[in-house]
C-alpha cells in the first residue's frame, strides 16, 4: 500500500547543509546574539580600517576579536554552551570581553597619537565604538 509523501518516513529531507550553519532566529532577536553580532561587525570593520591605514602592525588584534567573537556567537547559536558543561561559558565571554577592551584600549590610543593618515584615525575612533558595545555585551 502506497503511503502518502506526508507520511512516508523516508520522504523528509534533511535540512540544507547552509541551514544548518546559520543561527537560529530567537538567538538572533535576542540581545545577546545582537550585541556579538554587532561586536563582530564592528572588529571586523576596525581591521579593515586597521589594514588600510599605516598602523597595519595593530591590524591582528581586531582580527582575532573578531574570530572569538564569531565563534562564541555560532557556539551560542547552535548551544554548544549546552553540550559542553566542561567550560563556564559567561566567564569565558566576560574575560573576552575585558581583555579586548583593554588591548582596544591601548591600540586605538597608539594609533590615533602616533599615526597621522584618515585611516589610522578612523581604526581609533571605530576601536572606541567597539569597546563600549564589547563591555556591554558582557554585563
């Protein structure tokens, strides 16, 4: 007897691979998905700016920032925090959160003082934005 394709177990597909790699909606609408994205926009716009002006030896700092960054909002997403019970998942992101203010800090201070060219001092200013989105992220 012929089952119809509602009911046939074997006529689900499984979901795309790219579905799989996006986060979910309700993380996304949450402030916390919306403050690591927005963290993530933004240390990837300072290494850009970074990589374009002549301070380009501060360029790997916003870099790796923006990979934890990335990393923690897709291990957020797919509640990796759940599975791995192993790491404390809100201090890891605190301490994140506190050295990269901190570096930011220190490189956007260099960089505006001792750089000169529109793009070192556009990577100051878009650090100071960051860091304040950063330490927010964290309380």
């Amino acid at each position: 007897m012929d089952l119809p394709a509602s009911e046939d177990p074997d006529a689900q597909a499984p979901p795309p691979a790219l579905r799989t790699l996006l986060p979910s909606r309700d993380f996304l609408c949450s402030r916390k998905g919306q403050l690591l994205l927005a963290e993530s926009v933004l240390s990837f716009i300072t290494f850009i700016c970074y990589i374009a002006s002549s301070a380009a030896s501060f360029m790997m700092a916003p870099l790796i920032e923006f990979l934890v960054a990335l990393f923690l909002f897709f291990a957020y997403s797919s509640k990796l925090n759940e599975k791995f019970k192993g790491i404390y998942w809100p201090l890891s992101d605190f301490l994140r959160c506190v050295t990269a203010a901190i570096i930011y800090f220190a490189i956007s201070i260099a960089a505006v003082s001792k750089y000169s060219d529109g793009a070192s001092k556009a990577a100051g200013v878009s650090t100071k934005r960051r860091r304040a989105i950063s330490t927010s992220a964290s309380w």
